[in-house]
C-alpha cells in the first residue's frame, strides 16, 4: 500500500477536526510580532509552528526590507506552542508564542541566540536569557579545555580543572534556580522536559561494579518526571514526538508485548493529563509508528492501538469510512501476526492433489505467495530456488503458492524458474481471497514458519529469508543449552 492509512487519516481528517476548533475561537486584539534581524534583507519569511519534531505549519509571511524589518501580523490568535522564523539561506529562528502575542524582537544572523533581544514578551526574554546565559558559560569552560591542552603542566591542570568544576556548578546553581523562580512558564517547561533524568550512584553489582541495569531501570522510570501531558503547546514543539519516540523505540524492548505495555502506559499518562491534543497526537504518533515497523514483527502494536483506542472511541475520527478501512486492514493483520498460528490454506499441487500444511515435518516452512506475472516475484524466484536446492531434506521446505492468474500461467513459472523440488500450491478452485485472508496486498509476500506452523516471521524480504532462519537456529540451540544449564 502505497500510503499508510493512519497517514492519511491523520492528516486529512483528524488534523483539521482539532485545529478548526482553534481557528474560529473568539479573537481579541490578534497577534504582532515585530522583528529586526541585521544580516536579513529583501526577502520574505515565514512563521510556522512546529508539529511534532519534523513538521511545520506556516501561519504567516513577512517581507523584509532593505534594513532587516519585518511584521507578523494577524487578527487572530496565534496557537500556542514554539515557533520558527524561516529566514531564506540564513536558517531560522525560535520564538515562544504563549498569551502575550504583541511583541518585538532584534537579532543578528552572524549569532541569533547571543544577539537576540526581546521587548513585550517575557516567555521569550526568559528564553534567550537562558540560552545566553549557559552559552556563555560554556563558551568559558571551552575556551578554558583549550588552555589546559596547550599548558600540560601538573599546576596548571589542577588550576583549570577546578576553574572547570566551578563553571559546571555555576551552570547547575543557574538551571536550578532559573527553573525554580519560573516554574510555570512555558519557557521552564521546555527546558526542563527536554533534560535528561537525574540518574543517582548506582548500587553495586554481584561483580562489585555500578550496577547499569539498576541505572537503566531508574532513568526509564523517571523518564516523564519532568514532562507536563497536560500542556497542550508541547504538541507544537519537537518534545512530544522526540520523547514519545525515544521511550518506544529506544528504552522499549521491541517486541509486541514490551510495546503494547509501555505505549499503554504512555497513553494512559496523555490521558490523565486531560489535553485532547496531546492525546490524540500521542496515539496518532504511536499508531503511525507501526503500521509499517522497521522492526519485524512489531505491528501487533498498530494492532493493539486500533483496537484499544481507534475501535473504541478513545481517539475520536470524523471520517466514518476511512476508521472502516483501518478496521479492514487489522482484521487482516490480526491472525496473520508473529507468533500466531498459521492457518493452512486449501491449496493443491499440479496434479490436483490437496495440500495438507499438517503433514509437513520440516523444522521451517517458508511460504512464499507470489503471482506468477509479478516482476517482483520474478526478481525473486532465482533466490527461492536456490534455497530450494540448498536446503530441501534438511528440515526446510518451501511452499510456493500463486495467488491468481491461471493455471497455465503458473505451471509456466514454475517451470521456467525450474521450482519442480518446491511444493507448489494453487487454489483451482478460487474460494480463497489471499489478499484479506493471508495479508497479502503486495507480492510477493514471505511468511516463516516454525516446525509447530507458527509465524516467526512475515513480510520478510526474500534475501534476508536464509540470514533469518540461521539466526532463529542459532537462538534456539542457545535456548537449549541455557536450558540444560539450569537443570544442572
């Protein structure tokens, strides 16, 4: 398929059901932003919003003059979130729309965040001052590690180094107290969900050295100490996505149990956190991340989100038929996932003899659904052959199973991609619909099975097919001897 239902369903009808709301609130006095850039001139810039870490939506243009003055103005509201000022060929610029919409700023494009200076907003004086302020202190402890390179005396190493330490607490005593004084700004907000968690010493381990599971346990669970779900401006901001992302795909073991529990755990916190955005982006990005997973195996999770938040109601959609095409595309999916049972299809070989999948006895069952015109499919015979011949009596068989066209078309194929060792299948009599039944909307498609006919892996590129059974061999003789290890 070549776009991806939830996709389109976001962007098409869930994206405009939330931010019309927004569009036809009343308005008060609009928005202003009046800016300066030296550096800037004679061209046009736009202001947009972020969108999750890697979208944009523009809200307004600006032309800039010969002298580097610009206007935003409107007389709506701006949403609120973190903003961008796209500066053709000079990159762009940050800037926090909260209430205070009527404001100015002057930079420099040879250094925005040193030169920045805002008058009328204090969400974004708070912002640079910041920024500025740890810039400083940083550029003092760079300059000082280039010193202690050049000087490598034991007097003057010592020095640095404590010159070094008494930046870092500066810097720490800094952030602390700048968070402390303004811990209801949106500006606190950001920076502090965008710091990692403070991790303490770790316990020793049985080997005597800091314990790094204790370590990743206790950064995992405070991971969304610092983060307000009931902040709808995260939404429009890199934050959400990143740290949504980061906690699945890189602090989640990526396999559907591991994901089903934590993706539960982090909606379960965007819906404590009462905003509707922030759920419903949550889900969204959840669910996306899934359909298609670069990991094998791990779309029981776009699965489980459809069914537990989409079905239900939870994440709301307006577009009746498109929430009835997702539906369409689970059902199909559902028992055709990894580590389910492999429904044997009613198949027969070239002789009209029925297939029965339950008298195989090999070890692995690679089921390969092709059509027999497919150029794809084409492309890969060759490779299927070749594991045909390398492994047929050695606990691999190979069930090649046309999924249209006619019988004279695939006996065809088979011959001219000589798979006369395989066991080829064909369903003369068209009662089976391979597309819903077995998932297969592209072809060819590859399922793995297992000696009991259990999935272990789907949608494998033909290539990877042997890589993968040697790997799952390996795992399974590790198993074994770990087994026998224990009974010891």
């Amino acid at each position: 398929m070549k776009k991806h239902l939830l996709t389109a369903l976001f962007s098409l009808y869930l994206l405009p059901a939330i931010w019309a709301q927004s569009a036809t609130k009343p308005i008060d006095s609009g928005f202003k932003i009046i800016g300066h850039v030296k550096g800037l001139k004679d061209t046009t810039c736009v202001l947009a919003h972020f969108f999750g870490s890697t979208q944009y939506i523009p809200k307004d243009t600006a032309r800039v003059d010969g002298a580097g003055n610009m206007v935003f103005e409107g007389t709506k509201k701006l949403p609120e979130g973190l903003f961008i000022v796209v500066m053709p060929q000079k990159g762009y610029l940050q800037l926090l729309v909260t209430d205070d919409q009527q404001f100015s700023f002057d930079t420099d494009t040879t250094n925005i965040i040193a030169s920045m200076k805002v008058s009328g907003s204090k969400e974004n004086e708070l912002f640079y001052t910041y920024q500025q302020q740890l810039s400083k202190l940083s550029d003092q402890a760079q300059a000082l590690n280039v010193q202690k390179k050049m000087r490598n005396d034991a007097v003057s190493a010592a020095t640095m180094n404590k010159q070094l330490s008494d930046l870092q607490k500066q810097a720490t005593d800094y952030r602390s107290q700048f968070l402390k004084d303004n811990a209801s700004s949106f500006a606190a907000k950001l920076f502090k969900a965008s710091a990692e968690p403070d991790v303490p010493p770790a316990p020793k381990a049985a080997n005597g050295r800091p314990d790094s599971v204790w370590v990743f346990n206790y950064f995992k669970a405070h991971f969304w100490d610092d983060f307000d779900f009931s902040d709808e401006r995260f939404v429009r901001s890199p934050l959400l996505q990143q740290k949504v992302e980061r906690y699945i795909k890189e602090l989640t073991v990526q396999v559907p149990d591991s994901l089903i529990k934590e993706a539960d755990l982090v909606v379960n916190k965007a819906i404590a956190g009462k905003s509707a955005e922030v759920k419903y982006y949550t889900i969204y990005y959840i669910t996306s991340q899934y359909e298609q997973p670069k990991v094998m195996g791990t779309d029981g999770l776009f699965v489980h989100m459809f069914e537990k938040y989409y079905k239900t109601g939870v994440m709301t959609v307006s577009d009746s038929s498109t929430l009835k095409s997702i539906g369409e595309r689970v059902a199909t999916m559902k028992p055709n996932l990894v580590g389910k049972s492999f429904v044997a299809p009613v198949i027969s070989d070239t002789l009209r003899r029925p297939i029965a999948f339950q008298n195989l006895k090999s070890d692995y069952t690679i089921v390969f659904f092709y059509s027999p015109t497919c150029g794809h499919c084409r492309e890969s015979a060759p490779k299927i052959k070749k594991l045909v011949d390398d492994y047929k009596g050695k606990g691999i068989e190979v069930v090649a199973i046309a999924i249209d066209q006619s019988p004279e078309e695939w006996k065809k194929f088979i011959k001219e991609f000589k798979l006369g060792k395989a066991i080829n299948g064909y369903d003369y009599s068209s009662r089976t619909d391979f597309r819903r039944q077995y998932d297969v909307w592209t072809t060819p498609t590859v399922y793995v099975l297992d000696k009991n006919k259990r999935i272990i892996a789907r949608k494998l590129p033909t290539e990877q097919i042997e890589d993968f059974i040697l790997f799952n061999k390996r795992q399974e003789a590790a198993k074994r001897t770990a087994s026998v290890s224990a009974k010891k």
